[in-house]
C-alpha cells in the first residue's frame, strides 16, 4: 500500500514540484509535432508528476483528488480522441489521419488543418499515457494487498 509520508519538507517540496513539471510535460506535447517530444512523452511527464504526488502524498489522499474512475476515463478519452480524429478524417473521403482534409471543416488552409490535427492527436496519446502510467503505478504498487486479499478469500 501507498502510504503517506511523515516528512513535511519531502511533501510541501513535491506538491511546489508538481505544477511546474505539468507545465513542462503540457510544454512537450504542445511543442510535439515541431520538435522532439510529443504525446507518449509528454504523457510520461504528467503522469510521472501523479506518481510523485501518490508517492509523497499517499494512494488514499490521491485518489480523494483523482478518482480511479476518472483514471479509466482519462485512459478511454484518450483513445476515443486519437481514433475520432482518424474516423473524421475518413468521413472527410480521406484516409485514416489525413489531417489535410480537416481543412474543410476547420475552415483554414491544409497545412495548418494538419498541425491541428496532429496535436490533436499528440493529446489524445499523452492523455492515454498519463492515464496507463497511473494505473499501472498503482497496480504494482498495490499488488501486495491484493494478494492478501485473494489468500483471506
């Protein structure tokens, strides 16, 4: 179980940490489709900064801000996002994440219909990262309980 840590100084200095390093991993995603980076990393990065609260700040407080259920969510919203691109991009009698003929819905020109939909798509992936990390984070970190659990039942 992830519990929460005595030390003031190591939980008042992550939760200063944690805006700063999101706005690092929002700075990723968003400078994705122009430089290296983009929505796994980006993704990685945010939810490295939930890790660091469920490490200092423990599973039970964490989950009071961050519901499991809004981690499920976040994980499908993500996928939804990166797919309904690609569908949209069909209906438009392209191909699959032909972002050049969003032009005609989004009304600007095809190279700009195509640096928003890749950055469309770099946020439905990091969403879908941050997502999994966290979970996968937790489950780990929570696998122990769950095996006392199955042994007492």
């Amino acid at each position: 179980m992830i519990r929460k840590t005595d030390d003031i100084i190591i939980r008042t200095v992550a939760r200063i940490l944690v805006p700063f390093i999101q706005i690092y991993a929002l700075y990723v995603i968003m400078h994705g489709h122009y430089s290296p980076g983009g929505g796994f990393q980006g993704g990685v990065i945010l939810g490295a900064s939930i890790v660091l609260l469920l490490i200092t700040h423990g599973l039970v407080e964490t989950k009071k801000k961050i519901p499991e259920k809004a981690i499920a969510l976040f994980s499908s919203m993500g996928v939804f996002i990166y797919a309904g691109i690609g569908v949209l991009c069909l209906l438009l009698f392209g191909n699959f994440l032909d972002y050049g003929k969003l032009s005609v819905i989004l009304n600007i020109p095809p190279a700009a219909a195509r640096a928003m939909g890749i950055l469309g798509v770099e946020i439905g992936v990091s969403i879908t990262v941050m997502a999994v990390m966290i979970s996968i984070f937790t489950s780990i970190s929570t696998a122990e309980d769950h095996s006392k659990y199955d042994k007492e039942h």
